[in-house]
C-alpha cells in the first residue's frame, strides 16, 4: 500500500498520569499526535503500563509509537521492583576498554533486555543512545550517561546498543544532535552556548553522528553551536538544520527536537513549535503532559508530510517484530559479563 501524502500531526506527547482522562482521550483522538511519550509520572506496574499505551493507541487509532528514556543509569523511567536496574553507558565504557569484544556483547544483551522490557508493556521506541561525548569541565548532564570520550570507541558500542533494540522490536533514537557533551550548562535549565572551533568538533564530537547518518531517528541538542549558528539553538535554526545537521553531519533520518518545554528554549509554546518545524525539524516533543501546553504546541504543529511522512514511515518500521530471544539465559550472561565491573 502506498504511503499517504499526509500524516498525523508532527508531534510526540505525554500524558499526565498512570491512565487517560477522558479529556486527554478526546483531545489526542481529535488532535492526532504521531507518537507518545511515557515518564515515570506514568509508570505504576507492567499491567497498569500497558492498559495506558493500549489506550493511548486506541485513542488516535493506530498502532503508533511510544516512546520512553531507559538508557539505565541515572535516566531510565522504568525501574526495580517491576523492571531491572540497568547500569549506565560509562560502565560498558570500562569493560570495552579493556575488552572491546567482551563489552559490545555486554551492551547488546543490555539493550536486548530492555526491548524486551519494553515491548512487554508496549512501548517501541527508546530515546538511546547517547552518542554524546563529554569532556572535562562540561556540565555534568551527559557525564556517565556517554559510553566513553573517543568517537571511535563510542561508534563501535552505539551499533551493539542499536543491534540490540533493534533485534527486540524496538525503535532507537540517537541523541543528541549535533552534540551536546561540551554544554556548559544543563539545557533544562539554560541554553548552553559551544564554541569549540569547527575542525576540533569534526574531529571529536561530530563523528558519531556522522557515522549514525542512517540511524532511524534523532534527538536534538537545544545548543547554540557558535560557528554554525552564534544566534540560534540548533533546534530553532534553519542555517544550523541544513547546513550542519542535513549537510556536512549528512543526517537523513528523522529529527525530533528535545523537549520543547526545557528552559533552554524560551517564548511561546505555540511559536516555538512552529519555528523548529519551518527551521528543519521532523517531529516536535512535549513531555509533561499539561493540557493547556499540549493545546498550543498542537496549534504550531501541522500535519506530517512530505519528507517527514516518509522518515517518520521509515521509523514506524523499525519498531518490527521482535527476533527469537531467551531472556533468563540472556540475563545469566549479562551478569556474568559485568561481574567485577563497578
């Protein structure tokens, strides 16, 4: 069948709770998101997770995405007693370090597991991995969440990390774009400003992404890349998407902007989701779920189409059905693998 020519409308929501009000079941029924996005707001037990993204599918009608952040570590929305604590990406760092082998197959069988998590409740999407590369003095956001300082080395593990969801039927998103390890605030909080020199990022920070063109999907970086842009955030720039994300990093997959609720971005709602729309973006996300924000950043959204119809396509796709996994045996190796490792 072919695909439409227009979509859903171009945005990824939350929810404000453990179940759908009848409020929100009407407005993402009339509204027509292209995905979900669940937090640990949202998060009670696996039964209860899974009434909640049936319903939010029933809702537009679809089988649509759902997304949720379970890198492990600090940033993992599901977590014990219901699901496994997953360690963060810094500590396959240390075991690839000292055996590159031995630490790819840690990181796929990690990953494997948490799209078996994931897919259970019915989620199959993952904002990871984190290609970000941090450096000495940045703002601690990114720190341990980074498998490792060296792009070669964090190329390498990221394609175990994106083999693993993948083979489980779940979506990955490679964040952030174009970078965000040299941001000297946290973009929650403020807008961060980077300006390394162009030949120093295309040597380091670039490359990751560089090497992840094909990736399926992307999260922004809501940063300020001085030599790109001095004025705008990369997800509000036009110049920064063409020529920086689209051009020398040669990205063509789908681009979601961070959440557009962060305080590194400031203005209305509604204009700010239309400027990262008209600047190059594919997909606007809103995490917290509040009604009245929801309802201006769906006014600045307009319908998927043209490209972003078919990377958003080429998305759903990657959310396929999962291969043969035995998950016990999986999980003995996994402990075994990362046993001595702190």
């Amino acid at each position: 069948m072919l695909p439409r020519a227009q979509g859903p409308r171009a945005v990824i929501f939350g929810c404000s709770g453990p179940k759908l009000s009848p409020a929100e079941k009407a407005f993402f029924r009339d509204c027509d998101p292209w995905a979900f996005i669940l937090f640990a707001r949202n998060v009670e037990t696996p039964e209860q997770i899974r009434r909640l993204t049936d319903d939010l599918r029933n809702a537009v009608g679809r089988e649509a995405l759902v997304f949720i952040d379970q890198e492990g570590g600090r940033v993992q929305r599901l977590r014990p007693p219901h699901f496994r604590d997953c360690p963060p990406a810094q500590r396959f760092g240390h075991i690839y370090a000292s055996d590159p082998e031995k630490g790819k197959r840690a990181i796929w069988i990690n990953h494997r597991l948490i799209a078996d998590e994931l897919r259970s409740i019915g989620v199959t999407a993952n904002c990871a991995p984190v290609l970000d590369l941090p450096v000495a003095k940045a703002d601690p956001i990114i720190s341990d969440r980074a498998f490792a300082n060296k792009p070669a080395s964090v190329i390498d593990m990221a394609h175990a990390a994106m083999a693993g969801l993948m083979s489980g039927g779940v979506a990955p998103v490679i964040k952030h774009i174009p970078g965000h390890g040299r941001a000297d605030v946290d973009s929650h909080k403020a807008l961060p400003v980077i300006k390394t020199w162009e030949r120093v990022l295309s040597d380091t920070d670039y490359l990751p992404f560089m090497a992840f063109a094909n990736a399926p999907m992307a999260m922004t970086a809501h940063v300020v890349v001085k030599h790109a842009d001095p004025d705008l955030p990369v997800t509000l720039s036009a110049t920064a998407m063409r020529e920086l994300v689209r051009g020398k990093l040669g990205y063509d997959g789908l681009v979601m902007t961070d959440d557009l609720d962060m305080k590194a971005l400031s203005g209305d709602l509604e204009d700010l989701t239309r400027r990262a729309l008209k600047a190059g973006c594919d997909i606007g996300l809103h995490c917290n779920g509040k009604m009245r924000s929801m309802v201006k950043v769906a006014k600045g959204a307009g319908m998927l189409e043209g490209k972003a119809l078919m990377r958003a396509i080429t998305a759903d796709y990657c959310a396929a059905t999962p291969d043969e996994f035995d998950a016990q045996a999986a999980l003995a190796e996994l402990d075994d693998l990362m046993a001595g490792t702190a």
